[in-house]
C-alpha cells in the first residue's frame, strides 16, 4: 500500500514539474531569443571574409563572420530575386511551387504555397512580434506577412541622365550618385531599423532588413567610390575566353543572358574595371549600412539574446563565362554569403559544406525552439553550427526554369538540363568550373549518385511566369 501511495505520489510530483515548465515556457520564462535577420540583394563571395575578391573591403560583414559561422558553400535556391526569395521565405523548392522566375509575385497564387505559412507568420503565432522592412520578398504587395512594415525602400533616386550604359532600361547603369548616403533607400532602411534596436520590446522580436544594393544600377557616393583603387589598379575577375565551348547546347541558350549587356561590350567599350569599381564600391556602401544596424544592436538590451543571420539571394556574375548579372547554375550566380551567428555558438568558424538559403527558416526556427514545422524541404543547420566539420551528406538544389537543376555538394557540381544534357564539375581541383567533365565516362559513377537528389518532381510554371523573354522560345522542348 505505502508502495503504491509513493509511486502516486512520484507520478503526480513529476507531473506537476512538467505542468508548471510547459506554463512557464508558455508565459515566456524559459526566454527565446530574438532574431535580426539581414537580407542583401545581387551580392556575391566580393566580401573579405569569403575572399571573392582581393580588393573587397566590408569590414562589418566581415565582424558579424568572426561572431558565428560562416557558410563558405551556401546556395540560393533560384538564381534570381522572386524565386530565390520565395523560397526562402516559404520553405519550399521552386520545383514544388512552380514559381521560377520573376512573376508571380503572389506567390499564394501556387498550389503548393496557398496555405502556407511563411517565415514570419510562423514566428508571429508562436509569440514573437515580427517587423521587416527594405526588400525582403521581391516585391512589396507580400510584406502583409510582417505585423509591422517599415521603409520599403527601392533601387533609386535615379539621376537625371543615366551616367555610363546609355542605352537600354534605367536599372542598368553605374556610376558615383547620389551626392550622400542619406538620400539612398538602403540608408532609409538602415535608419527605420536602428530605431526598433532604441524601442522597449515586451516580446522577442523578429527583425527582417532587407538592402538593395548591390544590385543595379550601381551608384554609391562618391566617397565609396574613391575607397577602392583607382580604376586602372582595379583587378578583373579572371575569365576564359573558351569557358563556354564544352556547354551543351541548351545551357548555351538558356544562359544568353538578354537583359543585360553583353561581355563583349564592356569589353569594347571600356567598361569593365569602372563596373568592378561599382560593384566593390555598392559592396563597401552596403557594408557600412550594415554595420550601422549592427552597432545599434550592439548597442540595445538585445544584443546578448539575438540571433543573427545574414544572406544575399543569390550570386551575380562580373564578366565570368562571358556573362554577367544571375539567371544561370553555375557558381557565380548561385553561390551566395551566409552567415549565422548565435548566442552559444562556436564563433568564428567556417564550413564548406553545401547547404541552401532554404535551410534557414527550420534553422531559424531549431535555434529559437519553435515546434518544427513539418512542411519545410530544407533542414536545420544546427548540427553545422554546433560542429562546423562534422560530416554532411546533404546536398543542396538550384534551380532555374523549368526541370533545369543543379545539385551542389562540397566536391562537386551537376547541372542537368531539361532535355537531358549536362555538366559536371569538380569543385577540389577546378572552383572556377572551366571544364566539364559530364562527357568523360569515368564519372559516369558520380553523375549516377549525384541525379538521385534531383527533384523528382518539377511543378508547371505558373501562368503569369515572365523573366526569360524570348529565350523560353529559343531554348529546345
């Protein structure tokens, strides 16, 4: 009897422990930490701490590497804005949602994404206060997603005249404008977002700041422009003028890059170095925007309980394989930065694992102890964040267009294409991905291996898809 009384006793004791935890955690005494999240657009491995290029200057993106972990093998999902973005935001593969290219921006408008619950919605209703504000979703019509809206920000103030492309649309153009950094979007944004670091904050927050630049058209002040080395010290990116021989056909077509000025003339017309010169000095200008919103935190209460992650969308190519901007699989335009730096995390390590932007909503969510959510198709990085060099066996998809995918591991880089052509590199021996070895039967075994992680299944494009102009009706069916 006294037995049975104890085991009772035991039982309604441990009971009672878990009842009171689960209120406590409930009513926020077990404290989930915030999160700042910083979204950079165009931005590729130019920045110091990944080493891109030589003269790349971003000291505070560099600081917050030193903080976590960085990414070295992070890829977009979508090598261009609204698919890449979408992705991330959602959870789910551009090859699940039909979603590829830069319409539809209502992205609700995809089977798969109707009843979705994105990023921030998902933070919102476990209790975190959500606030965004620059470009973080490709357009402006989805930042209902956020309870609170900032600045949206935009790719101006444009100059009168556009200053060296004078041809063509208004976004394509470079050059030293506006006169101070205070009349740009991205230094709006940076100042709405300082002042949420200034506020009380009775919940834990959910911080998303999204910066335009680098994107086009590439103008910064004059005072970043005159930061890098003079444009006939500036070093270009190194290119082969064979790069494109050994790609199918197809590839060849699908990655014409109409859009955006071609190499050859950059070339001719003595453009090149200036527009390095742009890019490294939007690259310096975002940086120090940047910096300023992590001052603020550093600055605040909030600063030893936050969660920051910073990512560009995808990569962007500077002359490399004859091309430039994005809208293409290889490494130039799918590789991006990303950086992870947590309360209780190892800092200041680095993981050449491949991993996608698509992991960083369950990160997200692993890191702040959120209940997971069971329709994500990317996974935590939190194993990585705990043991940067445990093994990883996962690789990550990119996709561009419809049934054109790349599957991406820490040695090697498939790229198939809708009609059944490919390429293959090995990213030990070649990083700039010069030869393709997809025609050599020795790495049939690996090109075997690498086609299992292929999306078995690939969505019809939405009605509405716009963004590869007339190359959808030159690229074979």
């Amino acid at each position: 009897m006294k037995r049975t009384l104890y085991l009772w006793l035991s039982l309604l004791f441990l009971y009672s422990t878990w009842s009171v935890g689960a209120i406590a955690s409930t009513n926020g005494a077990v404290k989930r930490p915030n999160v700042l999240m910083i979204a950079v657009d165009d931005l590729n491995d130019w920045i110091g701490c990944l080493g891109g290029h030589p003269q790349a200057r971003t000291p505070n993106i560099d600081r917050l590497a030193s903080r976590g972990l960085l990414f070295a093998n992070a890829h977009c999902q979508a090598p261009i804005c609204n698919p890449s973005r979408i992705s991330l935001m959602t959870g789910r593969l551009p090859s699940t949602t039909g979603i590829y290219l830069l319409s539809p921006t209502q992205f609700r408008q995809s089977p798969a994404l109707a009843k979705c619950v994105t990023m921030p919605e998902y933070f919102a209703a476990n209790g975190y206060a959500t606030f965004g504000c620059g470009k973080i979703y490709h357009n402006v019509t989805s930042t209902d997603t956020f309870q609170t809206y900032g600045p949206r920000g935009g790719f101006g103030p444009f100059p009168k005249n556009k200053i060296n492309y004078l041809i063509g649309g208004k976004l394509w153009d470079w050059g030293e404008f506006p006169e101070r950094d205070e009349e740009t979007s991205d230094a709006k944004v940076a100042d709405w977002a300082v002042e949420q670091f200034r506020k009380p904050h009775d919940k834990p927050f959910f911080l998303a700041v999204g910066f335009f630049r680098p994107h086009v058209p590439m103008y910064a002040p004059k005072k970043w422009w005159d930061m890098q080395p003079a444009e006939d010290k500036i070093v270009l990116p190194t290119v082969l003028a064979t790069d494109r021989d050994d790609i199918p056909k197809y590839g060849q077509q699908l990655t014409a890059g109409r859009g955006a000025p071609r190499h050859d003339w950059f070339v001719k017309n003595g453009q090149w170095r200036r527009a390095v010169r742009a890019y490294l000095a939007c690259v310096s200008f975002v940086d120090y925007q940047i910096g300023r919103v992590l001052d603020a935190l550093d600055a605040s209460p909030y600063s030893r309980n936050t969660v920051v992650v910073l990512w560009g969308d995808h990569g962007w190519a500077l002359g490399e394989k004859q091309r430039w901007a994005k809208r293409a699989l290889w490494q130039r335009e799918t590789g991006t930065p990303l950086i992870i730096a947590a309360p209780g995390m190892p800092r200041d390590c680095k993981t050449d694992n491949a991993v996608g932007l698509i992991d960083i909503y369950p990160t997200l969510a692993d890191l702040c102890h959120l209940p997971p959510n069971k329709n994500l198709e990317g996974r935590s990085l939190v194993p990585l964040l705990k043991k940067p060099d445990i093994s990883w066996d996962h690789p990550t998809i990119c996709t561009f267009w419809l049934d054109n995918n790349a599957v991406i591991t820490r040695q090697w880089r498939l790229i198939q294409y809708a009609d059944g052509s490919r390429e293959l590199y090995d990213l030990g021996t070649d990083h700039r991905e010069w030869h393709n070895l997809a025609e050599d039967p020795k790495y049939l075994p690996v090109i075997r291996r690498l086609t299992g992680f292929l999306p078995k299944f690939n969505a019809a494009p939405l009605p509405g898809s716009r963004g590869l102009g007339s190359r959808l009706q030159d690229v074979p069916k």
